[in-house]
C-alpha cells in the first residue's frame, strides 16, 4: 500500500516536471522524493500501528478462546461426572422401586394368606362355641331335670339317651357321661335307689358341666387371644405396606426428576462440546491468519525501510551542486510534437535523432519488462501496459501510470475495507448464530422436560380418578350391605324380644298351674296313707317343658344379644370404614385439584417456551441466512485476500521498474 502510494506520487511529480516550466526539474525531483520520503515514513508507522493493534486483538481474541476452551474442557468434565452420577443414582432407584413392588406384593400375599386363615379359624371357633353351648345348655336342663324327679340311676341314663336324641347338644353330653361312667373304680358301692339314688348322677353331670363350661371359655380365651393377633399383624402389616409405598412414591419421584435432569444435562453436554470444536477450530484460524499476517508486515517492514533508505540516498545524490547546477546549465524544456511511425507509432523529436532513439530503446526495454513480469504473474494488466508503452507517446505513458498507479491504490484500499468489513459481519454473525443455537438447544430441552412433566401428571390424575372412582363404588356397596344387614339385625331383634315375652307368659302360666299341685299332693300326703304313690299330674313332664321352655328362652335371650352386639360392631365397622374411605377421597381429590392446577402452570410455560423456541428459530434462521448471503462476497473467493495483495504489489513493483527503465534512458539521452 505505501509503495503503491509512493509510486503514484512520483508519477504525478514526473507528469508536473514535464509540464511545468518554473522551476527546474532536478529541484521538481527533489520535492517529489522527500514528498515520497514523507509519506513512505508515515505509511511504515500507520502499518506498525495497525499491525499493534492487531496483535493485540490477536492476543485478546487467543486469551478469551484459551479461557472458553478451559471452561467449556471443564463443563463437559463437571457434565460427564453428573451424567455418569445420575445414571448410577436412576439405575439404584429402579433396582430400590422394583425391591419395594416385590416387597409390597409379598406383603399382600401374606396378608391374604393370615386373612383366609383367621377366617378359617374364626369358623372353627364358632361351630365349636356353637357345640359347647349346646352342650351346657343341655346339660343345665339335664341336671334341672333329674333334681326335679326321683330317678334311680337307670331311669337317669335312658333319660339322658332320650335327650340326646332330640337334643344336639346332649350327644355330645352322654358321650363324656358314659366315658366318665366306665372309668368308674370297680367295687364302689351302688347308689340307692329313688330320689337319692340320682344324686351320683346329678355329681357326674355337674362335674361335666363345669368341664364343658371351662373348655367353652379355653375356646373363646384362644379365639380372643388369635383374634387380637390377627389384629396386631393386620396392623403390622398395613403399616409396613404403608410405609413402603411412601417410600416407593418419593424413590419414583425422585427418579422423574433425575430423569428430567439427566436429559437437560445431555443437551448441555452435546452444545457443550459442539461449542468447544468451534472454539479450537477459531483458535487454530486465528493463530494461522496472525502468523501469515505477521510475515507480510515483516516483509513489508524491511522493504519499506530499504525504499526510505533508496529514497534519501538519491535525494543526497540529486541534491549535490554538481548534478543540480550542471542540469540547470546545459538542460532546457522541450516541446515534443507527436507522429506514429511504423506499427508501434514511435514520436519523432523535433531535437533530433539521438534523443528519439534513446527513449525508443527505453520503451522497448520497459514493455520487454512488463511482458515478461506479466507472463511470469500471468496479470493481464502488465500485458496491457506493454503494449501501450509502445503505443503511446512518451508523456501519455506518464499519465496512463500515474492513473493506473492511482486506480490500484484506490482498488487496495476498497478491497481493505472490505476485508475488514467481511471480518467484522462474519465475527458478529458467528456470534450470533452460535448465540441463537445455545438458546434454540436450551429452548428444546426445556420444551421436552416440560413434556414429561406434563405426561406423569396426566398418568398420576387418571390413577387418581379412577382410584376415587372406586372408592366411590366400594362406599357405596358398603352403605347398601350395610342397610340390608341393619334391617336384618333388626328384624331378627324384634323377633327374639316378642318370642321372649311370649315364653315369659308360658313359663308363669305352667309355673303356677304345677306348684299349686305339688302343694295338693303333700297336703292329702299328710292326712292318709295312700295304697300306692298318689297321682302328682306330669310332674316330670311339666319339668322337663318348664325347662326346655327355659332353655328356649335363655336361646331367643342369647339371640337378641348376640345380634345387638354385633349389630353395634358392624355399624362401628361401617362408619371407621365410611370415614376412612371418606378421608383418603378427600385427599385425592385434594391432590387433583392442586394437580390440575400444576398441570395448567406446565401447559401454559411450555406454551410460553415454545413461543420463546419459535423466536429463537427465527433468529437463528434470520442469521443462517445473513450468513449465506456473506459467503459469495467474504468467504467463496478463489485466491485469498493475502495472495491477491501481494500479486498487486508484485505489479506495482514491475510498473516502478519499468517507470525506472524510462526516467533513467530518457536522462541519459537528454545528456
């Protein structure tokens, strides 16, 4: 650039020394090298100037992609050791929720397992209550029976066989009676006969009764011992399943969200990376660009010192009094008149012959020169410039250089510009777009996470209506069961407290009709003798109805307690149940509600973020397609920037050489 400058200003001071006729020319040449000398100095320091700069903009632009290229290694360490984390941390948690799903259905399994056994037990214990009772039952009006009558032992047993048939449960009773009998110690004495005669009997019986009362009351001690055990392990157990599903919806929470993390950070780590080989791929063009540069300055540096040094060098020359006194003696300003001659159209001098020659020879040696350089540097401007130095006259030459000196720095300095211009849009629009990827990326996985979120609350409210919706359904099946059985209850109430009445009002009617005989019969026993027993009515029948209907009554008594009692526990049950059942679908339609609402707020950021996606594919879009409309004009050039300014040069040398050639014979042929 200063050598092109400096060649255009000597141009035009050799078109003002043909022109001028004030001052002389050796004085004109003179002003024009310290002029050339000027501007070559100021030239050589704006260059190191820019060149400062530019290495300090190297430097800055090395360190900032030295320190990006740090973070960004570190990130992808930090984003690598979290990935391999959480991934360990999600696989623990699945292998933990599949432990806890094998746990909470073993535990099912077994609590089905003791429910069908307490059952079985349960139906075990009641038919033998049921059995038990009986017997007691009967052996109370068996006893009741034998202390009202008279009967020898005989009489006592067949009555105790005649019972077991009609009754169920004194089978059972003449079973142990006859067994007790036969363990009876041989040789004891015989019991007599008529009233006292039963009294070994009743003993037998009694000592029964008080057995068959003792293992009633084993067997109802043990189903209330294993009915609170199976209470205990029903707890137990619920318990335990609570806690493990607790524990199993926090573990698959923590999963999802791990989940969430895991994909976020995978993005990071892909833009990461793809972020980092920008980086290095920019360092490496930079610190390739700075060391070509740099070689071009330092080049440019020692010939713009030797130009300077070849410039004060002929200054000191010229400037001698001999060169310039001598040329203001013997050299005068001539008028050239032009004429073509021949092909070339060489000018014919109106001097003479000798001059004219010279500057022939100096034209021919100089387009000699331009054609070779321009074969060499395959330029179509030095082959141009041949042919119309042979073709112009001598001081059209000067100006056609001059003005093709002066177009060439005009073109140097248009494409720096717009070197530099290139270089900044690119820069920017880099930038940009690396900006505008980041943020699309972000965008994406924040969409998808959202997703996700979205999906497991969509899954979590339709488990939560149709569990309500069972809820509902077994509340209701609860209240219908619980209605017929109350209005049983109740019936079966009413039943046994009519029959009650009825038997109390039978009872007091024999009650009294039997003990106003028994007191005829020992009144006429006192005032005779009778030849046989007297007639006492159906004395033993009247006891044996008077206690069967005590029996019976006892029964419809036990009924109506019994159904009461567990009338009461079944509508506690029911309403425990009812609450219960009431509480935990509250609470999920608690957790709907406040889910539903936690779904809208995801749906309405995802709604918002995509939208922020949208104008960040816009914008990436918009700066994609800057950067292609950039490419023709800053990056798709068949010979780089470097090449092109150094073949100017190599140009603007050849056209100095050849301008040389012509000051230097036309000199000499003046002389």
């Amino acid at each position: 650039m200063a050598r092109l400058g400096a060649v255009a200003t000597a141009a035009a001071c050799l078109l003002a020394f043909v022109q001028s006729a004030s001052n002389t020319p050796v004085h004109q040449v003179i002003q024009m090298l310290t002029e050339m000398k000027s501007k070559g100095k100021i030239a050589m320091e704006a260059e190191k100037k820019t060149m400062a700069t530019y290495t300090e903009w190297v430097d800055d632009r090395i360190t900032e992609l030295g320190f990006e290229i740090k973070t960004a290694n570190s990130d992808i360490e930090e984003l690598s050791a979290f990935l391999e984390k959480t991934q360990a941390t999600i696989d623990d948690l699945a292998s933990k929720l599949g432990k806890l799903d094998t746990d909470i259905a073993q535990l099912e399994s077994d609590k089905n397992a003791a429910t069908k056994q307490r059952e079985t037990e349960n139906d075990e214990f009641v038919k033998a209550q049921e059995d038990y009772s009986e017997s007691v039952d009967a052996l109370a009006a068996a006893i009741q029976v034998l202390k009202a009558q008279g009967y020898d032992r005989p009489q006592a047993e067949m009555m105790l066989q005649k019972m077991a048939v009609k009754t169920r449960g004194m089978r059972r009773v003449l079973a142990a009676f006859l067994e007790e009998k036969n363990q009876k110690q041989p040789g004891a004495p015989e019991v007599s006969a008529y009233e006292s005669q039963t009294g070994g009997v009743i003993e037998l019986l009694e000592k029964l009764l008080v057995k068959f009362k003792d293992e009633l009351k084993g067997v109802e001690e043990a189903e209330t011992n294993s009915a609170h055990a199976y209470d205990l392990e029903m707890l137990h157990m619920d318990n335990t399943i609570k806690a493990l599903s607790a524990d199993r919806d926090e573990k698959a929470v923590r999963k999802g969200e791990l989940a969430g993390k895991f994909a976020q950070a995978k993005g990071q780590l892909t833009t990461t990376k793809a972020d980092l080989a920008e980086d290095k791929k920019m360092l490496s063009d930079t610190q390739a660009i700075f060391e070509m540069k740099k070689k071009t300055f330092e080049t440019n540096q020692e010939v713009r010192a030797a130009e300077l040094e070849a410039i004060a060098k002929a200054i000191e020359i010229i400037s001698a009094p001999d060169v310039a006194a001598s040329y203001k003696s013997h050299v005068k300003l001539v008028q050239v008149a032009k004429r073509p001659v021949g092909s070339h159209g060489a000018m014919l001098l109106q001097e003479g012959s000798e001059t004219s020659a010279a500057r022939m020879a100096a034209r021919h040696e100089a387009a000699s020169l331009l054609r070779n350089r321009a074969a060499s540097l395959s330029s179509k401007l030095l082959a141009a410039v041949a042919e119309d130095v042979l073709a112009n006259p001598f001081a059209k030459v000067i100006t056609m250089i001059e003005e093709l000196l002066a177009k060439l720095k005009e073109e140097a300095a248009a494409e720096a510009d717009h070197k530099k211009w290139c270089d900044g849009e690119l820069k920017a629009n880099k930038l940009k777009r690396e900006k505008h990827t980041t943020a699309v990326d972000t965008l994406a996985a924040q969409v998808e996470l959202l997703g996700s979120q979205i999906q497991t609350m969509a899954e979590e409210l339709a488990t939560l209506a149709k569990e309500q919706a069972a809820l509902a359904e077994a509340m209701a099946e609860a209240t219908a069961d619980r209605q017929k059985e109350k209005a049983t209850n109740e019936a079966t109430i009413k039943d046994a407290v009519a029959a009650q009445e009825a038997l109390k009002k039978a009872l007091e009617i024999l009650r009294e009709f039997y003990s106003s005989v028994a007191e005829a019969s020992l009144v006429q026993t006192k005032r005779q003798v009778p030849e046989m027993a007297a007639y006492k009515g159906m004395g033993g029948s009247s006891k044996g109805v008077i206690g069967m209907l005590e029996v019976i009554e006892s029964d419809f008594s036990r009924l109506e307690t019994d159904t009461r009692a567990s009338e009461d526990q079944a509508a506690s049950e029911y309403k425990t149940f009812m609450a219960d059942s009431q509480a935990a679908k509250d609470t999920k339609h608690k957790r709907e509600v406040q889910l539903k609402l936690d779904k809208d707020q995801t749906e309405f950021e995802q709604e918002q973020v995509k939208k922020d996606l949208v104008s960040a594919l816009r914008k990436l879009d918009a700066a994609n397609k800057y950067y292609d409309e950039l490419k023709p004009a800053c990056l798709e050039v068949h010979v780089s920037y470097e090449e092109r300014v150094a073949r100017r040069q190599e140009e603007i040398a050849a056209l100095r050489q050849a301008y040389e050639i012509l000051d230097k014979k036309g000199k000499g042929a003046e002389a």
